[in-house]
C-alpha cells in the first residue's frame, strides 16, 4: 500500500510539471502533442512488451471503437492545453483544464445513469464562479480570451475522452493508455499534415525537455499511475488527485514566476474544491477506482 501511494503521488507530481517542462519546448502545441504522444506510446509499448502482457483490443470492436474515438479526444485535448499554456500561462490553463472532471460528473445521469446528487451539483456550481472568478482577470493581465477558450475546449475533449474511455470496459490498464496514445499520435499527425506538411523538426535545445515529456511525465508517469490506483480507494485518489492541479500552481510560480491575484486564488479553491467534493460524494464510495476514469495528464 505504502509504495501504491509513493507511486500515484510521484505521477501527479510529474503531471503537475507538464506546462513547466513545455515552456522550454520552442515549437508549437501541436508539435509537442505529436512528440509527446510518439514517445510516450513507444515507452509504454516497450514495458507491456516487457511486461509479458497480453493484447486484449481485438475482443470487441465497439469497445475498440471507442477507445480510438477516446485517443482522438485526447490529441485535440492536449493540442487545446499546450495552445493555453502558451497564451494564458500554466496556471490559468491548468485550472481550465481541470474542469475537465466536471463536466463528466455532470454528464454522468445521462450517460452513465447514475444519481446527480446535491453534492456534485454544489461542486459544479463551485467550479462555474471559480472559472467567473478566473476569467473576470484574463484579459486585464494580459492574456487572451482565445487562450481561456482553449482551455476550456481542452476540458470538453477531455470529458470526451472519459466517457468514450469508461465505455471501452474490455480494454484497461497500459493497453489502453498505450493505444490511446498512439490514437492521439495519429490525430495529431494527420493534423499537421493538413496544416505543414510531414514536417516535424525538433529545434536547438528543445531535445532534452521533449525527451523529458515523452519518456518521464508520459511514459514513467502513466505507468506509475497505472499500476497503482488500482491499490487504492476511490476516497484517495480523489483527495490526493487535487496535488496535479495544486503541484502545476506551485511549480508555475516558483520556476516560472506565474502568479495569481487574489481572485484568480478564489477561483482556483472553487474549482479545485468543486472538482473534489464532485469525487469524494460518488454512489459507491467503496468501489475500486477503474484505471481509466479520472486521470489528468
């Protein structure tokens, strides 16, 4: 148990330094989603290689469907984040970015039939004046509406991802995480196809932080996530999940000098907070966490 807790917390953490690692990335959102994607599938294949694990996507196709749908979701995702990182800054971003549970938690009597209840509508209502309070000081510190927006649309492709993810039910553990990045992979390759060209270079000093991105917050922080909320229960990986948003906050201010007003912390309580009480209050407290549910990378 003890070392299923030193893992999930050191995935967070490294997921926490995604925007950190990105700001000294020179080339465009998409350019790091392609690298990153790529790297990260090849690491991942390589440990289900060594893993002696066992494919599992060809037993049903719907379910296998879905999965790729779910990668789609998650290139367009990340494209939409590293676009925020660059205009709004990590923080503002990252906040945006972890509405993303939400909106799945607001889906989920549709979609999963399950109950809405008051709980979570207070969470929801806590993250809608958190983003208020956070948007309201966007524009007048410099940043970009089309920044927030990208935020936002990377949380909407991320409760895609979820809920197309959650409906692949044959499909779990490093296999899933593996072909769903190699789905985002794809994605992002037709993208800049369309958009430059084949054309994929890695600028002066850029390598280092790429291979940092793709091989330790990808590839090492999916595996270490993987293998050990299964150990856990959904109680603490809900409380101990607020470290990725609350580590990236920290991180932007102390190495990139990111800092919040007074409002925008307000805003990041509420969100952070309606985003945990949503977690914390499911139907079945007792149920062991899938590996594919709640994860923000």
């Amino acid at each position: 148990m003890k070392s299923a807790y030193m893992k999930y917390i050191s995935s967070l953490l490294m997921f926490g330094t995604n925007g950190i690692v990105a700001s000294y990335i020179l080339l465009n959102s998409y350019e790091i989603v392609f690298w990153r994607t790529l790297i990260g599938g090849l690491f991942l294949l390589l440990v289900f290689i060594w893993t002696k694990q066992k494919f599992q996507f060809f037993i049903n196709k719907i379910h296998l469907l879905y999965l790729l749908i779910s990668g789609v979701a998650m290139g367009a995702s990340w494209m939409f984040l590293y676009e925020a990182f660059t205009q709004i800054g990590v923080s503002i971003a990252t906040l945006a970015y972890y509405c993303g549970p939400v909106i799945v938690m607001i889906l989920s009597p549709l979609i999963f039939k399950e109950k809405l209840t008051s709980a979570k509508i207070v969470g929801f209502l806590a993250v809608i004046i958190g983003l208020i309070c956070v948007n309201g000081q966007v524009s007048s510190e410099g940043g970009t509406y089309w920044g927030f927006i990208c935020g936002i649309l990377s949380a909407i492709m991320y409760a895609v991802m979820v809920i197309f993810n959650k409906k692949a039910k044959t499909i779990t553990g490093l296999e899933n995480s593996m072909w769903q990045l190699f789905t985002s992979f794809l994605t992002v390759s037709i993208f800049i196809g369309i958009k430059q060209g084949f054309s994929v270079g890695i600028s002066q000093g850029s390598l280092l932080p790429i291979l940092l991105l793709g091989v330790v917050n990808t590839g090492i922080g999916c595996y270490l996530y993987f293998s050990s909320i299964g150990s856990l229960s959904v109680q603490t990986v809900s409380i101990l999940g607020a470290l990725e948003p609350l580590s990236a906050l920290i991180f932007s201010a102390a190495i990139l000098g990111e800092k919040l007003s007074p409002i925008q912390m307000i805003g990041a309580v509420l969100i952070i907070g309606g985003a945990a009480i949503g977690e914390l209050y499911r139907k079945n407290k007792n149920e062991q966490i899938e590996n594919k549910e709640t994860i923000v990378l």
